[in-house]
C-alpha cells in the first residue's frame, strides 16, 4: 500500500498531473506543445505501421473498408456504423469517423482538423464542371466555407490494386481550385458503379486520405 | 532631407522606392526588432503583424537585454509591455556616486508602446505608422516616431522615418514641432504628452531582404546616439550608427536573430511568436461524436413511436442511465432527465470541452440514439456551479435533417432556441452519481516574482495539491496545498517605503518566504440562481492566499443582452505569512529599506491583525467586435476608494488580453513608483495550446509595479466569469462546435 502511495506520488512528480480531475493537465503537456509548435515536429516514426494483408482482413467479421492517412501512412480499418439519407457514416475502432455520400467524403469527425461538411459530386457520371464546397472551422470555431471550382475527367480504364487483389476499375481525376488552395482527388470505379479506392483530400492540416473498399 | 552620410546603398534603395520603379506589394513577412516591435534591428518600421498577433521578444547586446510582450490590439494598433535591464549602470560613478539612479548595477526598467498604422502599403505609397515608445512612466527610452515602409522589389523592403525623443538623439535635424521639455518623471506612471514630437528629430533608414522563406537580412541606420548607456554611463562603446543583422525563422512560433550593432557589440533576439486565432494541428482532436440516428417512419414502425412509457418511472431512469453511459465518453455527464410529453429535459455538466457548444451538440446527437421516436423536443440545460444559465431548444427533425448540411451550424443555430433557464428546476430522475462529486489532482506548480528590482523574474517550482467536492448543486467546499521544491523567491528585494499605507499587498515578498507549505485556499461556496436573470454567491473561509473571511456577491445577466451589472461585499482579514490557518500579522513584514517596524509605537504602520470591508459595484459590456469593458467602482483593500478599467480583446476561443487601470483616492505620492496601479492580463484556454480537450484557462497578470493603492480580493469562482460562457452569446461564441 506504501509502495503504491510513493509510485503514484513519484508518478505525478515527474511533471505530470495526476488525480481523479479528468481534465488534469502537466505543465509538461504545455512545454511540450509549444516547443513542438517553435521547433517544429520531429518526423514521424515510420516503424510499427504493418502493411494490411489479406490474411489479416479474413479474421474480420463486419464488411470494412481500410482508411490510409497519406502524411502519416497511419493506417485503419472502418465499419458502417450509420446511414442518415444516404450518407454513410464509417468509424475505426478508436472512434475517428468519415461520412460518404455515393463514395464521396462530406464529412469526417476525430482528426483534429476535420472536414466539417463538403458539397460532393456524383463521381460515378462521365464528368464535367462544377462547384464544391469544403466547411472547416477555423481557429476561434467559426465555420469557414470554401468554394472550389472543380472539373471531373476521365482517365481511361486503370488496373487498380486493393490489398493483393488486382480490379480493373476506371480512373476518374477531379481537379479543384479555390483562391490559395487547390487539390487532386482521384476516384477508381469498376463496372459495377462502385468506388472500389478514392484518395480524398480533407483539409489543409490533415491533407488526403485514401479509402480503399477491401469487401470482396 | 536624408543626410548624405547615410549609407548609399541605403539611399539608392530609397529613391528606387520613391520613383516608384519597382512596383511591388507587401509579399514578406512583417517582423520584429530589438524592442519586440514590428521593425528592422533597433528601429521601427511602417508594418503591423497580423491582427491578433501575440509576440514575446527576448533580446540582448552589450549591456541591454530586453523583454517585450506585443499585441497587435486591431489590424491598425499594436502595444508593447517591455521589461528593460542595463549592466554596468553605475560603473563609472559608484564608488564614489552611489546615489539615486547610480545605487544600482543593473539599471531596470518597464515601459510600455503604441503604434497606429496610419496606412497600408499601396502599389506606390508606402506605408505610414506613428508610434510612442515608453509613452506612459519613467520616459527613460522615450522617443516618438513616424515611418515609412515601401517594397521596392517583392522580397525587399525599405523604411525610412523622423524620430524624436531617443530616436532623435543622433545627428538630429532641428526640432521641427518645437522644443522638449524637460521630463518630469515624479513617481512614474504619468502620460508625458508634452514632450511627445518635440524637440531635436534626426531621420533614420534601414532595408530588409527576406532571402527566402527563413532568412532574412537586414541592415540600419540608427538615429539613436544611446547618449545616456554609451556617452555618459560608457556601458558599452557606440562606434557607429550602422547596425546589421541576420534572421532565421524557425517556424510560425519561433524566429532567431543575430545581430552586429552600433560597431562594437553582438547582439541577439529570440521572438515566439502565438497565433490566438490558430491551433497547433488546425483543430482540437477529440473522438469522433456518436452519428445522429433518425427514426424510422411511423408507418413503418408503430411500435417504435409507442408513448406508453411516458410516465413509467422504470422506463424513464432506464433511459437515464443510457444516456449518460453514452455520454460518458465525451466528458458530459448527466445530472438529471425529465419529461414533459413529447420533451425530454436533459441537465448535463461538461467536464472536459474547451467549448459548451460541443458539450450540447454530443448530448444532442446522443440523444438521437436513445430517446424513443416519439420525442421530438430536446430541451438541454448546460449546468454550472449547479445553476441553470440558458437552455438549448432543439427539434429532432432538424438534427437529423442538418447533420451534414453545409451549413448545419448556421442552421440548428436559427432553428433552435436559447433561451434563459428558470431559477427552479423541476427535478426529475437524478443521476445519484451526480452529486457528492469528489475531485482532486496533484500537479506541478510554479509561482513566478516578476521584475523586483533585483533580478527579472524569480520563480519557485513545486506541487500543488488541489481539491473540490461539490456537496450538493451549487455548493462546493474547495482548496489547494502547495509546496515548492525550488524556489529563490526567498531572496529579499528592495522593499520601499508604503507611505503610510497598510502593506495590503506589497508584502507579497514575505508570503514568498514564509508559506511553504502554503494553504493556498480552503473555502465553501455556495452558487444560487435567484431569478431567470439574477445570480448569487457567497463564499467563506480561506479565499486566496493572503485573505480569508466572507466574500457575497450578485450578478444580474439579462439574457440576450450584451450587458451585466454585478456588486460585491467581502469582510476580510489579511492571512499570515506562513499561510496556515492564522490571522495574526508578524512584526517583519512590515518591514521597509528605511524604517524598522515596532507594535509598541506602531512604527511602519506595524499592527497585529487587519481587517477590512471591500466592495464593488461591477458593469460589464461585450462589444460586437471581441472587445469587453469592464468598471469596477468601490472601495479596495486598503481603504481606498476609486475605480478599475477594464479593457480585454476576446477571441471566441477564449484568448483574452488586457489592461486595467486603477485609480484611487490614494495619491500618486503616497501609493509609490507607477503612481496608480496599471497592469496588463492574459489568459489562454490550454486547450488551444495543446490542441486536445481542457476546460482551463492559464491566467497571467503582469504588474509594472506591485504596490497597496487599488487592489481586490482575489476570489475564486466570481459569478460574472462563471456564468457569462453559458448566456446565449456565450455559448453561441464557439457554436461551430456544435457539430463538433
């Protein structure tokens, strides 16, 4: 009982808050936080991320997608946990969520810097000119629309690999621009007029995220 | 009028501007100098950074070392509060000289800046900023400005203006608005409008060469001859008037500088630099909230829209109890549900969101999830210190309808209604997990003693050990232990003579020294809503470290409006220094550089307990532009009578920076160096500085100079801070949340 008393207290004196106040905070926390914001991030560790293998995919039970982070290569798998009008919402275990509408992302929730809700086209057509719109909030919470002019085009049929498997899909490219900021989605659809891997951009902090459909 | 000693790069580079040859636009970054104001090296320059922007500077050559916090107040004005230190003050008059200014070999000093940005750059004029340095004190860096800042080629700027006062001190050309009075210093702390612009003006000049994204290079012509440090004190040796320097910019928060100044000394700075309107990693990082889950139709699921458990007392705690497990996770916890037909009343308190838009949105989309289909109406009541300020008037249609609109938080804002809570809430089925609620956390903690004549700041580091358990709604028995590891705060300061005065506060030193382990606080606080618009506390015991008693209080709050007024009564004792449970003043604390204190013949002021009655009647106003003003008119601790100005820019994430003025019926004699108290505050939410959940805010005050005249209880918990985040435009400040 001793011994646990001084290991606690040894644990909240090495800088860190302790107790039962949920919303307790280390002053180390807050040197931590701002030397990172002055010095900058020390690259992420590449190692620990374990590439998804079909082995691996065939001991999950639920129909799931796998989400990629292209910044940190971190990846995930998702289940449909909600359907509201046709947008579909899919969250990892760890509770991080995106919201597709006919395979496009409108919103996503647990990043941080989080899409908060998007205009998306219908990506499956031939292609054409159009607007969409991206509502992030911005540092004091205020929601803040951005209106992109995009165009979609077809780039002809494509080979695409989804976890060892090979689909031939076609490759729809959807170029975006908007004062300052501009994006690149790419969408491969196979004959079924399913999007079989998309690679969507979310937000500036968070760049693109890649979902890939590894439902057989 | 430039004068033809000034460099002729310099020169060549002013006339390509003034010809307007180069037609190019404000594409660098705007920096700063050595004062930690936008400029080149030593002198100003025309830009302002972006608004909102909060810089603190640390900067060092030869004998100067200077601290700066910056502000950007408006896009167009920026202050500065700045801590100045020379070595080797004295050295050429003490010995034998060791009076006055000469008694110290450090010579520090505060001072405080304003800049206006009269125009922005244009594609052929420059532009145009007027500023005073050290316009309020002691004056000693004194000197008035107006410059000009023109891009000659897209990352190359060029400055050139008229100073006086200091910056005027070096091959001045006449004294165009007349002459300088002399300064009368007195106690300090005085505006010194005479002497702004007069006297001799002398022009100086300076280009910077942004490189690329993180070097920059700059080059001066300085119009400060540092008559005092260098002519007169000889603390370091002025050869030139050139100064040249190089930049690296490390980041959005961190620039670097190095520096060859004056032809004889080095110099460096270090400028951190805080965004308020940004957060590290664009957002703050929570788990994601549950999906809004919409109902089936009627048709389709007759059972599903059933009412017969209305009214079944097992069916509603049972729907409770779902709810609050499901909210557990977003640190909301349910004090009490309740129906009314189709409405379901949830109280909930947020424990952990920077943002109680967030809180209400994730028992909102909870909601969604648990309630049977035939609720249609959320009622949610964000509690706080067991009050009820507003409530949120949802439809269940509209969530489910806006959930991923474009602009769903423009919407359910419209579509929903805030309105102000009752005083007495019907009860309904409680959470008996809800209340007692105990607790506590042990952290590191630190005190810091800024600026005490002896050294910049002084710090001790240690543990506080702090506690709160809310007994019933609305009363909370509260304290905190804390207990320092390290602390050189037990080095003695000059202490000046208090005039008269009872040391109300300026025996602070002795709190330092004395309370280890210090009972921070120890009291019981009792929070009441009175009326939908009337709000009401009492607080007893330990209330902050040098006072206990009783504090009461009353705050009106209309809702919807923008305005409050409060009034507060407080009987109090000064604590003693050791800061335990007693209230008898020892004899050193009164203690002066010149007078030895006795109880006998009441020397110093010396008496053995104090005990005073403080109050004030408070008004509080929110502008539309993120800009609050707060009055304070009442009688302070030591008697006195007078008022407090309050002026704070807020930023709807909880950024707040201030200044306040006190003025009482204390002479500026009698309250000492400053002449009436003044100050600057800040408080940031740690939420925005470490991008993930927190409901605390740090709080900073920073005082040029602590005196007795003019200052409050500190009490923890006062209504209008509590309770104004949860008025509607309170809760509508970080609305977008909401969605969260």
């Amino acid at each position: 009982m001793k011994t646990t008393l001084v290991l606690g207290l040894l644990a909240c004196t090495t800088l860190v808050a302790c107790g039962s106040d949920s919303d307790s905070i280390g002053t180390a926390d807050i040197v931590r936080s701002f030397a990172t914001s002055a010095i900058g991030t020390l690259s992420p560790a590449d190692a620990g991320i374990e590439r998804m293998t079909r082995a691996r995919l065939a001991e999950v039970v639920t129909p799931v997608m796998l989400l990629t982070v292209d910044s940190t290569g971190q990846e995930a798998l998702i289940a449909e946990i909600e359907n509201n009008r046709g947008v579909e919402t899919w969250s990892t275990v760890d509770d991080i969520t995106i919201s597709l509408r006919n395979g496009v992302i409108v919103a996503t929730r647990g990043f941080g810097a989080d899409l908060m809700a998007a205009s998306g086209p219908n990506v499956t057509r031939s292609g054409g000119s159009y607007g969409r719109v991206h509502v992030l909030l911005n540092g004091e919470d205020n929601p803040e629309q951005t209106r992109f002019a995009c165009t979609l085009q077809n780039a002809g049929a494509k080979a695409v690999e989804v976890v060892e498997i090979t689909y031939q899909a076609t490759h729809m490219i959807e170029t975006c621009s908007a004062p300052g900021e501009s994006f690149t989605n790419d969408y491969w659809i196979t004959g079924d007029q399913k999007i079989r891997k998309s690679r969507q951009w979310i937000s500036p902090d968070l760049g693109y995220i890649t979902i890939a459909d590894v439902r057989r | 009028m430039l004068r033809p000693k000034i460099s002729t790069a310099v020169l060549a580079l002013v006339s390509a501007g003034a010809l307007g040859t180069a037609l190019a636009q404000a594409e660098s970054r705007p920096t700063l100098n050595l004062y930690g104001a936008t400029g080149l090296i030593d002198m100003p320059s025309a830009e302002s950074q972006p608004d909102g922007i909060l810089s603190v500077s640390t900067s060092h050559f030869g004998p100067i070392s200077r601290t700066t916090l910056s502000f950007q107040i408006t896009p167009r004005l920026s202050g500065s509060f700045r801590f100045l230190g020379i070595r080797d003050w004295n050295k050429q008059f003490c010995p034998p000289n060791c009076a006055g200014a000469n008694q110290f070999d450090v010579y520090y000093d505060r001072s405080f800046d304003l800049r206006y940005q009269i125009t922005d750059e244009g594609r052929f004029l420059p532009a145009i900023a007027v500023g005073l340095q050290d316009f309020v004190g002691t004056g000693v860096i004194a000197g008035e400005y107006v410059v000009a800042t023109k891009h000659v080629v897209p990352n190359v700027k060029v400055s050139a203006g008229l100073g006086w006062g200091r910056l005027g001190s070096y091959k001045p050309i006449g004294s165009p608005l007349g002459e300088r009075p002399p300064l009368v210093i007195g106690r300090g702390g005085n505006f010194n409008t005479g002497q702004w612009f007069r006297g001799p003006a002398a022009p100086f000049a300076g280009v910077e060469w942004q490189v690329n994204d993180q070097w920059t290079a700059k080059a001066e012509y300085s119009s400060d001859a540092y008559e005092e440090e260098a002519a007169r004190r000889g603390t370091f040796d002025r050869r030139s008037p050139f100064n040249f320097g190089i930049e690296y910019q490390r980041s959005d928060a961190l620039r670097l500088g190095a520096y060859y100044m004056h032809g004889s000394e080095v110099g460096i700075a270090a400028h951190f630099i805080l965004n308020p309107k940004r957060r590290p990693g664009g957002g703050i990082v929570t788990s994601a909230p549950d999906a809004v889950k919409t109902r089936p139709s009627r048709g389709a699921d007759p059972e599903a829209w059933s009412t017969s458990w209305l009214g079944d007392s097992e069916s509603e705690n049972e729907l409770r109890g779902r709810l609050s497990r499901r909210l557990a996770n977003d640190g909301v916890q349910v004090e009490s549900i309740r129906f009314d037909g189709t409405t379901a009343q949830v109280r909930i308190r947020n424990l952990t969101s920077d943002a109680e838009a967030q809180a209400v949105g994730r028992t909102a989309r909870a909601m969604t999830r648990v309630m049977p289909a035939a609720v249609e109406q959320f009622v949610i009541v964000p509690m706080v210190g067991g009050m009820p300020v507003s409530q949120v008037v949802l439809r269940r249609s509209d969530l489910e309808a806006l959930e991923f609109d474009i602009e769903a938080s423009e919407k359910i804002l419209a579509r929903s209604q805030i309105l102000s809570a009752p005083a007495m809430l019907n009860d309904g089925y409680r959470d008996p997990e809800a209340y007692p609620k105990l607790s506590w956390s042990l952290a590191p903690t630190a005190r810091v003693r800024v600026f005490d004549q002896n050294a910049p700041f002084k710090v001790g580091a240690g543990l506080e050990l702090s506690g709160r358990y809310e007994v019933t709604p609305g009363l909370v028995l509260s304290g905190a232990v804390a207990k320092y590891l390290f602390s050189n705060l037990d080095d003695r300061p000059p202490l000046p003579d208090r005039n008269g005065l009872h040391p109300v506060r300026s025996a602070s030193y002795f709190y330092d020294r004395d309370g280890d382990p210090a009972l921070e606080s120890f009291a019981l606080t009792y929070y009441q809503k009175l009326s939908p618009e009337l709000y009401g506390r009492v607080s007893l015991g330990y209330l902050e470290r040098m006072y206990g008693g009783i504090s009461t209080e009353m705050l009106w709050m209309p809702t919807n409006r923008r305005w409050a007024i409060g009034a507060e009564v407080n009987y109090t004792a000064q604590r003693s220094p050791d800061q335990r449970f007693g209230f008898s003043l020892p004899l050193d604390m009164f203690q002066t550089d010149g007078c030895t204190p006795s109880f006998t013949t009441g020397a110093c002021g010396a008496r053995s307990s104090y005990r005073v009655v403080t109050g004030h009647v408070s008004g509080y106003y929110k502008f539309d532009n993120d800009f609050h003003v707060q009055v304070d008119v009442g009688r302070y601790l030591a008697g006195d009578v007078g008022a407090t100005l309050s002026l704070k820019r807020e930023f709807d994430n909880g950024w707040r920076v201030g200044a306040f003025v006190t003025k009482t019926n204390v002479s500026a004699e009698q309250f000492g160096s400053g002449s009436f108290d003044k100050g600057i505050t800040l408080e940031v939410p740690i939420a925005s500085l470490l991008g993930r959940p927190s409901t605390k805010t740090q709080e900073a005050t920073v005082r040029p100079f602590g005196r007795d005249g003019g200052q409050r209880l500190d009490v923890d918990g006062r209504l209008y801070d509590t309770v104004r985040g949860y008025r509607a435009d309170g809760l509508t400040e970080q609305w977008g949340r909401f969605w969260k």
